[in-house]
C-alpha cells in the first residue's frame, strides 16, 4: 500500500515538475534557473524522510511492546512454577503431617 501511495505521489507531483522545467545550460549564467531554498528543491524527500521516521518509530515501539510481553510470559512462568510447588508442599504436609 505504501509503494503505490509513494507512486501516485510521484506520478502525480514530482514528475510532471521534472517534466515541464525548462531546459538551461547550468554553465550559462543568463540561462540558469535562481536557486531555491532546499525544501523546494527536494519535494520527495520530506516525505521520505518523514516515512522512515515514523516506520522506525514503528518498529521501536513494536521492539518495546515484544520486550513487555517476553517479561510478562516469564513473570507468569515464573509464578505457575511458585504454585506447583506450594500445591507440592502442601501435598507432602497433608500426607505426612510435617
């Protein structure tokens, strides 16, 4: 999904820029185009910036919420563990009386 948002956004926008731009002669200073600032410059790469921001985002939260659930399956582990043995002790007790 993101591949085709990506196509039809280059297709559409920076595309026909590219395509109706006058040809210059860089080296002819009478031909040349004025600068403009870089955001201008570079329309695609806000965007693509921005996209890999928030995917690496993304993937630190997801990195976060993996680590939770790893703790929470061990603390449970570890408790089920707790329980088998005082249910084991409680077990011996009521059998020997000790």
């Amino acid at each position: 999904m993101l591949c085709s948002v990506l196509t039809g956004l280059l297709q559409r926008a920076v595309l026909p820029a590219f395509q109706s731009a006058p040809r210059t002669d860089l080296r002819d200073p009478a031909t040349r185009l004025p600068r403009q600032p870089a955001r201008a410059r570079r329309p695609g790469r806000n965007l693509v910036g921005g996209i890999a921001w928030e995917r690496s985002k993304a993937a630190r939260d997801a990195r976060g919420w993996s680590d939770h659930t790893q703790k929470v399956i061990s603390t449970l582990k570890d408790l089920g563990l707790a329980i088998w043995v005082a249910e084991t002790g409680q077990r011996g007790y009521l059998l020997t009386g000790v």
